[in-house]
C-alpha cells in the first residue's frame, strides 16, 4: 500500500449562483409533453439504461412516477445522464425539471445552491470495497490505502473524516465520472474504491472479476439520498414529494401496481383518498385526481420498487434494512393523505 498521507481535503461544492424556479415548472413540463429528468451516468439499480437505452432503477421509478402523476403515462420521461460534478448545474439552469440520482442530502446543498430536497428516497452510508486478496477485514486496517472515489460528492470529505479520526494514513485518487472510478480500481490504480453502500454493490457488477471484492461492513457517514427541484416552486416540489409519499403509503395500505384497480372498490377511507375515489387532492398539485392511482398502478408502491431495483431478488442482493417502512423498524415514513 502507499503511504501517502492527504491532509486536507476541502468541502466538495459548486459555487454557481443558483437561480430559483420561475414558479411554472409544471405548466412548462406540461407544455413539452414529458419530465426532463437528471439521472446517473449508469448505477445499476438506481438509474441505469439498457443496450437499447430503457432506463430502470429506483431513481427512474421517481421520475417515471412523477410523469405519471402528471400526465397519466409514466413513459412520458427524458433522461439527461450527468455526472456529479454536473448534476447541480443542470438543475440550477433549467436544463433538467427534477434530479434524481442518487445525490445526498446535506445542509450545503439544501441552503445554498437555490435547490430543495423533496424527500429520501433511499437512505445510504459510504463504505469501502476492497480485493479479497488484501486479507483486510476492516476499514481500521486500510492505513496507507490509496482510495478511489468521484469528484463533486461528499465522499471525499467523508473519507478525510473517516481517516483522520482514526488516524489512518491514505491517498485520494479521484476521477469526475463513475465509469472511471470503476475502471481504475479493476485495474489497481488504487487498493479500496468507496462510495455510498448502495453503490458499491452496484458498481461490483460492473468489475472483471465481482467475486474477488468485499464490501467492508463499516458505513462510515449518514447519506439520506433523494429527488432535487429549484427553490421558489412550491407546486412542483410538493408534486415531486408527494410522489414518492403516495409510493410509500401504497405500500403501508397495501395497494400494489396488481391491485390498485380492485381496491378502488375498498370501504377503508385511507386508501380511497389515496386512489382518488374520496376528496380531491390532485387539484391542489395541479394534477387529476387519480395521480396516485396512476403513479402506483404503472410504477408500483415503494416496495415494488425497491425489491425490483435492488432487492434481494436482484444482483445487488440489498435487504429492506433502514430503507424498510416505520412500522417494520426501518425509517421509510410517509405523511397520510388527507
């Protein structure tokens, strides 16, 4: 291992001045016919395209829900594949109407970019991978690694928490997009790769050889991760919110994509205000009064999502864990619609 030591890392931030929304997102989406939507570069998962460019993951269920809500067509999404560096940008200067990838939610960001967060949509810790053949067990015993990682996320000044608290010796190598992170670790440009958790396991897909990386057990940070709209909107931003709220309390009712359309017919107050068959709270987001009915009948409830995306099913192999609902010990906790 190296033994370079970096003591200083400042806080990744963009110093642009963020313009705030002209108060007319959704009359211009609507204008257009479609969401403009800020996703990854490609984070199986979390939003990914195919060889054919279809989009999926839980970060594209945001968007594909708020499409839904909208336009009654949850197909009526573009995706603008940005990097970290470049994701505030895109928002800030109207090229994109939401970001949704897999971006953490901070003080900085929330407070002085012209941005809101509307909501988590997957909480997440930063972690490490390592080869197995390093014989380390443990983030403590990584003194001296070189670390790859992304620039523009909070990675880098989590690790520089990480390593000198403990008092660990390491060297940042970092690259603006995932791809090359990925890329220079397969080819051992650096000894441990870290990101968020989630990440991770993602990312080890995309490795020569998946079944010779650990995932170390430390998370070592709080990484809240969700949607980001421009301040100074508040009808799109409680659209945006309030989609990934009707996911959640779909899934705490038990209505799913399958029998969303029977349980129209329920007696229970809560699920025929959800479903828009009592009370009329599409109108007060500027939508119909079926764009929840909508949003989980073509994308599904939270959990759909979730075990679809990344679940254990998957090849990310990721349980509920704190992404489960409230009542069953996670944090996933939505506002009642009423």
């Amino acid at each position: 291992m190296k033994k370079t030591i970096v003591s200083a890392l400042g806080v990744v931030a963009l110093s642009v001045s963020a313009l705030s929304a002209s108060a007319a997102t959704l009359d211009d989406v609507k204008a257009k016919g479609f969401v403009q939507c800020g996703v990854s570069q490609g984070l199986p998962g979390f939003s990914n395209p195919d060889s054919a460019g279809n989009w999926t993951g839980i970060d594209v269920d945001l968007c594909r829900g708020v499409a839904a809500a909208v336009f009654g067509d949850a197909t009526k999404v573009k995706y603008t594949p940005l990097s970290a560096k470049e994701r505030f940008t895109a928002l800030q200067s109207g090229e994109i109407d939401v970001l949704s990838r897999n971006t953490t939610w901070t003080a900085t960001r929330d407070t002085t970019l012209g941005l809101n967060f509307a909501g988590v949509n997957y909480y997440d810790g930063q972690g490490f991978m390592v080869r197995k053949d390093l014989g380390v067990k443990s983030a403590l015993e990584l003194s001296g690694a070189s670390v790859c990682t992304n620039t523009g996320t909070t990675t880098e000044l989590n690790v520089a928490d990480y390593f000198t608290t403990n008092k660990l010796e390491y060297e940042i190598v970092a690259f603006e997009k995932a791809d090359e992170v990925v890329a220079a670790y397969d080819a051992g440009r650096c000894d441990v790769y870290t990101t968020d958790q989630s990440g991770l396991y993602a990312q080890r897909l995309k490795l020569t050889n998946p079944a010779d990386h650990v995932v170390l057990p430390e998370i070592i940070s709080k990484e809240p991760l969700g949607p980001v709209v421009r301040q100074g909107d508040d009808q799109w931003f409680n659209l945006v919110k309030w989609t990934h709220f009707a996911m959640v309390n779909a899934e705490e009712l038990g209505i799913t994509s399958e029998n969303a359309e029977a349980m129209k017919s329920s007696d229970n107050p809560a699920i025929k205000r959800v479903l828009g068959t009592e009370g009329e709270f599409g109108a007060a987001l500027g939508v119909g009064n079926d764009w929840a009915f909508n949003i989980i009948s073509q994308v599904g409830n939270y959990a759909e999502s979730f075990n679809r995306n990344v679940g254990p099913d998957t090849p990310l192999a990721i349980s509920r864990g704190t992404n489960d609902l409230w009542s069953k010990g996670g944090l996933q906790y939505a506002p009642p619609i009423r």
